[in-house]
C-alpha cells in the first residue's frame, strides 16, 4: 500500500528506500513509539527481522534521516495509503463503536511563524483500539465540516458512531 508514495530524493542519493523508513516509522508508531528517536530505537531492536523481510539492508538511519524523509512525502499522499491499508486489514463488524473526536495537537504553535496549532478530527475504532482515519481541519471550529468529509472517507455502514462536543 506505501511502496506508491513518490520519492522525490535522486536517485544515486539514496541510502535507505522510502518504503523502508515508512514501514519501520509505522511498526514503531503502533508498537508505542513517539518520536524519531523511539523509531530508530525499534528499528534497531528488530532488525533482525526487518532484514530477514528484505529491509533496512544497508543498516538503520539516524533519528534525523527519518524526520526528514518522513517530513517530505505528501501528507494526502500518504493518508490516502494509509486509508486503504486501514480498509484492507479492518474490517467493521456490525455494531461496533467508532468515536469520532478533534484534538488540538500540542506543541504544534510555530512561534516563528506565527502558524496556528493544528487542529485533527480523528475515527477511532474502540474494540481494536486504533484510528481508523484523520483530517486537519483549519481551525478548532471547522470540525463541524470535516467530520462529514471523514465520515464519507471511511465505509462505517453498520457502525454505531459516536461524536464528542
């Protein structure tokens, strides 16, 4: 599903393959991980294993080589993957709980440039304990109008959804 996520880097430059660093962020990230530094971290725990399946072949990156390459793939690319990961490996059973909610992601206020805080409305699936799919919204008052957009995002027929005010 993320081996289609364009790499912009040349070619002759690259040391460790996108896929790579995104399979080994996202491995980290659900097994607890975060930050750059617990990703490298887990990387290095398992490695072993990654290059067993054929990854991390010329050995693991630095924490700064994964914020960089992680920061420069297309964040709707990579959203649009994940949601038909999500699609292929869960699949709703009738009446299960999904919660939709928005947070203000701390730490994001850029002071330097004066960016506002982002702001995610996020699905969450109770029973498995894992976010079915987010979108940034503009600000904390335009959840409203993205829930429907994540709502249609996502196949919740039979769910029972539920939204914090």
């Amino acid at each position: 599903y993320f081996s289609i996520i364009r790499d912009e880097r040349q070619s002759a430059k690259v040391d460790y393959p996108l896929f790579d660093v995104l399979f080994g962020s996202i491995c980290a990230i659900i097994a607890g991980g975060q930050g750059w530094t617990d990703i490298r971290e887990y990387v290095l725990g398992h490695h072993e294993w990654f290059l067993k399946h054929g990854l991390f072949e010329k050995g693991v990156p630095v924490d700064d080589t994964f914020a960089r390459l992680m920061s420069n793939i297309d964040p709707a690319e990579f959203r649009d993957c994940f949601l038909a990961w999500m699609k292929a490996v869960h699949k709703l059973t009738g009446g299960e709980v999904v919660a939709i909610d928005g947070k203000t992601l701390r730490g994001s206020y850029d002071r330097n440039d004066r960016q506002s805080t982002i702001h995610m409305v996020s699905a969450y699936s109770c029973a498995n304990q894992l976010v079915l799919g987010q979108l940034k919204t503009d600000a904390k008052s335009n959840e409203i109008t993205a829930i429907p957009a994540l709502l249609q995002m996502l196949d919740l027929r039979g769910a029972i959804v539920t939204i914090d005010a």
